[in-house]
C-alpha cells in the first residue's frame, strides 16, 4: 500500500511540474523555477494554462465594462493578454512571418526568423492579429465571460497539434524539447475543455471548433509545404491566429 502511495504521489508531483513548467515557459505568472519535468507532461498543461489566461482576462473584462466603453476594455483585454504572455506568441508570430514569407530558401528562412529585427511582413502580421482580436472581443455580446476563457485555451491547445505531426526544424532551440518523444495522445485529453466551453456557446462555439480545425490543419499543410518542418516561432504564430480567430468567430452572428 505504501508502495502504491509512493507511486501515486511522484506521478501527482510530475503532473504538478508539468503544470508549473507549462506557467513558468508560457507566462509572466509566478510559479518558480521547475527543474527535470517531462516535456511532454508539460505540454498537455498547455490547454488549462490557456483557460488560466483566459479567466485572468475574462475577471478583468467583467470589472473594467463597469468603468468604459467595450471598445476600449477590448484594447485593454488586448494588451492584457499580451503582457500575461510576455508577448511570446507574437514575437512568434513576426518572427514567422518575415521568414515564411520572405521568398527564401528553407535555410534562409529559418535564419530570418532567428533575426530578433522585425521586418515588414512581420509588422503586417502582429497588427492585423492585434487588430482581429480587438475587433473580437470589442464585438463578443453572449457568453463573453466564457468566451475570452476559451479562446487562450483552444489557442495553445491547437499547438500540440504542430508537435505532433511535424518534425523540429532547428538541430538546437528553445522548442527543442517538446520534440524529443513522440506526443501521446492523452496530451490532447485537456483540449476538451475549451472545446466544451464552444459547445456551450451554441452555434458561435461550434462555428468556433469548425474553423480552429480548419485553421489548425491549414497551417499544418502550409508549414509543411513550405519547410518542411515547425519552429518555436511557428508554434507561436499557430497560437496567435488561432486566438484570434476564435476571438472573432466567438463574436459573430450565427444564431
């Protein structure tokens, strides 16, 4: 008995790490320094660190309405996100966009993404993610609370489908870990929850679901297509599009 106690409590412990790992690379939260995890326990925490973002942001949502106009609470919504982040996913982001489409070779590519100097194309992407998203929440009038929760949640949930099925493009990087065992598919279990969150939001939810897969899976083939292979940075860009798409989908009339 003690001995399926001990078993027990170190599996609990690693889960523990896991979700620390997860805050501590995804997060300007508190969570202290986490040593020796399991990359791929880490990554299935991803989802709920997502919902943790999202309930952050949703709490400071509900308070701010009561101040200013949701225009302006949906800027502030915005730049919270961001700066819960650190701004991760969107220096991904411009960073992915100035190589996929800098019409060079894949080698090329991979070392302009590296380059911490935004580029144009780079600019153009940031912006309009920026821009999708405030026109996301400033639009969202049902089930907003639960709306700004799932969207974060679905949105790094959707990079464990990069890890899974496309191979590391860089022989040493940050994201390198991620990819040295194969993702098992009980890391997708905590995906469900931000997709039950869109099943109750009715149509908008699934019209959510309906086109984060298809975004999801589109980026997939482009990536493939065009490297190859995926990145941190590309895993970023995953995210931002598909938050704000979820944002704007959330938001949209489709009842």
């Amino acid at each position: 008995m003690d001995l399926k106690k001990l078993v027990a409590n170190s599996r609990f412990m690693e889960r523990l790490r896991g979700l620390r790992g997860a805050m501590q690379f995804l997060t300007t939260l508190p969570a202290g320094e986490v040593e020796n995890f399991d990359a791929s326990v880490m990554v299935a925490w991803f989802p709920v660190v997502g919902l943790i973002l999202g309930f952050i942001t949703a709490c400071f949502d509900f308070l701010a309405l009561n101040i200013w106009a949701p225009s302006t609470v949906a800027v502030l919504d915005v730049v919270l996100l961001a700066a819960l982040s650190g701004a991760l996913h969107l220096d991904g982001l411009s960073d992915a966009a100035d190589g996929l489409f800098s019409h060079r070779p894949r080698e090329r590519a991979l070392e302009i993404m590296k380059d911490s100097r935004i580029g144009v194309m780079g600019l153009v992407a940031v912006a309009a993610c920026l821009g999708i998203k405030w026109g996301g929440l400033s639009g969202l009038e049902h089930h907003r609370f639960l709306a700004i929760m799932a969207a974060p949640a679905l949105a790094r949930g959707g990079m464990l489908f990069g890890m899974k099925f496309l191979p590391y493009g860089r022989p040493s990087g940050t994201g390198g870990s991620f990819f040295e065992k194969p993702l098992p598919m009980k890391a997708f279990f905590p995906l469900a929850i931000p997709v039950c969150l869109c099943l109750g939001m009715g149509a908008a939810g699934v019209m959510t679901i309906a086109a984060f897969t298809v975004s999801t899976f589109a980026l997939l083939a482009f990536y493939k297509a065009k490297m190859g292979c995926i990145t941190g940075d590309m895993l970023g860009a995953m995210n931002e599009v598909n938050e704000a798409l979820a944002l704007l989908m959330l938001s949209g009339a489709w009842t």
